[in-house]
C-alpha cells in the first residue's frame, strides 16, 4: 500500500471510528475483511480494540455526548444562575460603601 493510500485509509477508518453509529455496517465489513487484524493499521500486533487510534476516537465521541447533553440542560440555567450571582454581588458593593462613607462622616470625634 502506498502512503497516499494508507493516509486516505487512516482518514476514512478514523471518520468512521469518531461516526460509528452512522458507519456500522462499514465498521463490521471492514472487521470481517481483515479477521484477526486492527482494521486502522491493518496490522496483528494488536485487535481494533486494543487500537490507541480507536481508544482516542472513543473517548472524542463519548466526550461529545456529555458535551452535548450538559450544553443543551444546563446553558439557561447557569447563565440565569450567574446574573443572580452578579446583581447580588453588585448590591453587597454597593450597601458596603454607602455604609462605610456613612461611618466616614459621622465621625465627629
């Protein structure tokens, strides 16, 4: 295999392992084609599932579902969260220097 050929292999076994519900009949011919094989390197000396490539592409897509499922409940409720957070924090500065500028001039003695 040439190295344009195994570069446009790598990339294609890599969208397919970062997509694999969408490339599951692809993902199981390629296993079949290449029994016993790690169907990104076409190498034995380790399964698919050993495959640091596949591992990596793994945990990128179990990382985007957390991403998306905690973006899509928790965006509103955070931001809303921090304005209360900010307004109140806005409030406590400004009761502590009407207070303070209250002691300031009420010194007389």
């Amino acid at each position: 295999m040439s190295e344009a050929e195994r570069s446009a292999h790598h990339k294609k076994i890599r969208a397919w392992f970062l997509n694999p519900s969408r490339y599951k009949s692809e993902l199981e011919a390629e296993h079949r084609k290449h029994q016993g094989k790690c169907i990104y390197h076409l190498s034995k000396t380790h399964l698919m599932e050993n495959c640091h490539v596949k591992k990596e592409c793994d945990a990128i897509v179990a990382g985007r579902g957390n991403t998306q499922s905690s973006t899509s409940t928790s965006t509103n409720p955070s931001g809303h969260l921090r304005h209360m957070i900010e307004e109140s924090f806005e409030d406590a500065i400004a009761d502590q220097v009407e207070d303070s500028s209250a002691e300031a001039t009420n010194d007389t003695n």
